[in-house]
C-alpha cells in the first residue's frame, strides 16, 4: 500500500470520527435542551406522563380501594 493511500484511509477514518463527534454533541445539546424545556414546564417526559395517565385511567376503572365493594362473607 502506498503512502498516499495510507494517508486517504486515514484523512476517511478522521473525518468519519470528526463527523461521528459533531452528531454526539448535537444528540447531547438537544437531549439537555428537551430537559430544560421539561423543567420549565414542571412535566415530565412523556413515558412518565403517560404512566401517571394509566395510574388515574386504571384507578377510575378499577376504582379506589374506599370504593370497592365489601366482599366479605355475611
């Protein structure tokens, strides 16, 4: 292999690398602005949203626990 080819596969490699880096970042920058916009808004992310949604839903179709009707025998 020559020098110059040596030098094209590894100026790929950098760059690939660079490129690699930038995406990262940018995947941080939005992950911490999507966390600010969340605390700004006092909501949580949306899978807990939607787990508290199916706490409430689930509790007003099974009903609480004072609303249950006595079962006992008698």
């Amino acid at each position: 292999m020559s020098e110059e080819t040596k030098r094209i596969i590894v100026g790929d490699h950098m760059n690939d690398l660079l490129r690699e880096g930038r995406e990262h970042r940018l995947e941080h920058e939005l992950r911490a602005a999507a966390s600010a916009r969340t605390a700004a808004t006092g909501h949580g992310p949306a899978r807990v949203r939607l787990g508290h949604w199916l706490i409430v839903v689930g509790s007003a179709v099974a009903g609480t626990t004072a609303e249950a009707p006595d079962r006992s025998p008698g």
